[in-house]
C-alpha cells in the first residue's frame, strides 16, 4: 500500500488545535453541533484539552474519506462566524491525514489504555 492510500477500514482524521477564550463557550458551541454530524459525513469527534492551558484544545474529526474531510473546513462567513461563536482567536492549523501506526505498551491486566480492549502482546508491546 503505498503511503497516498488509505485502508478501507481506517478513517481520514481532521485535527485542529487552538486556543480559546473560553472554554465553556467553545463546549457550548461544539455540543450544540453534534445532533449535526452524521449529516456532515463526520464517523466521531474527539475533543483533548491541554493540562497546562485550560483554553488550549485539539479536535480530532474522523471521516470515511480524504474528501469529506476537506469539504468539512470552513472559508469565508461560516468560517467568521464559527470564530466568533466558539471564541477562537485565530483560524487554526489544520492537518488532514490518516493513521499509518499505533503502538501500545503493554499495560496492566493487557488493556489498551484508550479503549479498554484486550489486545495481542508481542514481546512487551501490543497492536492493534
């Protein structure tokens, strides 16, 4: 598989980060859209906030492919208008790709700490 192509089965993400002015209104924001995602082409959506800067935050978005992904972003008016509501400053960077590796240590009872699942060991380090 060459490194353009992405597997069948493996989403294309969509991950931003940016800082907030506040974060509860950005959460407002993002909550009052997810009755709209499955509509938007969008599989599930991760939401992180940084540990050391409570209005730092990285969205992940996951699609079935390259296009929805880049037809998702925002330009022009809805762009200006996602800004305002979500309290973000600046447009943020944007990266568009999928995963070409997951490693897990081994962890205790052999979970993986994301999902909670039991995975197979190889030599102290588990795949998926």
């Amino acid at each position: 598989m060459s490194a353009a192509e992405t597997p069948r089965d493996e989403p294309v993400r969509l991950v931003s980060i940016q800082s907030c002015g506040d974060f509860d209104a950005f959460m407002a924001v993002m909550n009052e859209d997810r009755p709209t995602l499955a509509e938007r082409g969008i599989l599930g959506r991760s939401i992180y906030r940084a540990v050391d800067d409570p209005n730092e935050i990285m969205v992940t978005f996951y699609f079935r492919s390259r296009a929805q992904a880049e037809q998702f972003m925002l330009s022009g008016e809805d762009l200006t208008r996602w800004l305002e509501r979500t309290k973000v400053s600046i447009y943020p960077a944007v990266f568009v790709g999928t995963q070409v590796e997951r490693v897990v240590c081994e962890q205790p009872e052999g979970r993986d700490p994301v999902t909670g699942q039991r995975e197979r060991r190889e030599g102290g380090v588990t795949s998926s």
